[in-house]
C-alpha cells in the first residue's frame, strides 16, 4: 500500500490535501498559471500522467501521447516570477545523482474546459528553459527579463 502524501510536493509549504490534490482530483480547476504550474510539478512527482495531459493546451504536440516512464526525483519548485499569463520558475531536479535542474518561462493560455459547466480553465502553451548551469549563481537575482536576456544570449552562443 502507498503512503498517502502529507506534504505538497510542490514545495508550498502546505499539506497535499490543502493545495493541489483538489486540481489533480478534478475538484476544482487550478484559479491561476501560478497554481496550474504548482500543481503540473507535484503531478510530475507524483506520476499523475493523465491530469499532466489534460492541463495543456488542446494543440499542444504532447497532448495524448505516452509520456516517458517516470524516474526523476522531484526535490523543490521556486517560483521566481508569476504575472498575466508567464511563471517563470526554477525546478530541482535528479535524475540517478545528476542534476537536471531547470529554470523555464512558461505561457499559459484559458480554453473552454472539458468538464461541462466549468468555463474557461488555465493550460500550459508552452516555456522557454535554461539548465541550471547556464543560470546565476544567485538565483535570487534572477528576473524575467534577465532570463530572456540568458536565453538569448546562450541563443546567440550555439
């Protein structure tokens, strides 16, 4: 049997039950892109591939497609910028000891919901990203348009 989980793994500081298990259960749509992203980053710590796929964009090239088997260890989500439609955020994360860590700018869009009666519900369009290596050693200087300004630059670089 599982061990139910106690702690949001989005990294909110508040319990599962308080944060994202209402959206991954179909209780209720995620109220912002800032929450929607939250709750995509416990989905993906928690293997939760059909809510994953029903939270992007209904043109999104990953939309009903098999995603990839499950084996990364998900161990912290910092949101360093979230406004209109954009988060930009900072996930850490392992994969077999090797850090695969991330900071991405993602865009979300409202589409008419699949669930009759729910109106228009935030989806993920799409992000831009840069490794974590590629990033500031403090990652509290990091705003969104010195992110773009990195993006293009590492761009430019390759």
């Amino acid at each position: 049997m599982a061990t139910p989980v106690r702690d949001c793994p989005c990294h909110s500081g508040l319990r599962y039950r308080d944060c994202c298990r209402p959206y991954h259960e179909g209780e209720r749509p995620a109220p912002t892109p800032e929450a929607l992203m939250r709750s995509r980053y416990a989905a993906f710590a928690l293997g939760l591939d059909a809510y994953l796929d029903r939270t992007l964009v209904r043109d999104h090239p990953h939309r009903n497609t098999a995603p990839p088997p499950a084996r990364f260890r998900y161990m912290g989500l910092r949101i360093l910028h979230a406004e209109g439609n954009e988060v930009l955020f900072l996930a850490r994360i392992f994969d077999k000891g090797s850090d695969r860590s991330f900071a991405e700018l993602s865009q979300f869009v409202r589409e008419p919901s699949d669930v009759p009666g729910e109106g228009l519900v935030w989806r993920y369009a799409d992000g831009d990203l840069l490794e974590a290596r590629l990033l500031p050693p403090s990652i509290e200087s990091l705003t969104r348009d010195s992110f773009l300004a990195l993006l293009q630059r590492h761009a430019m670089a390759n």
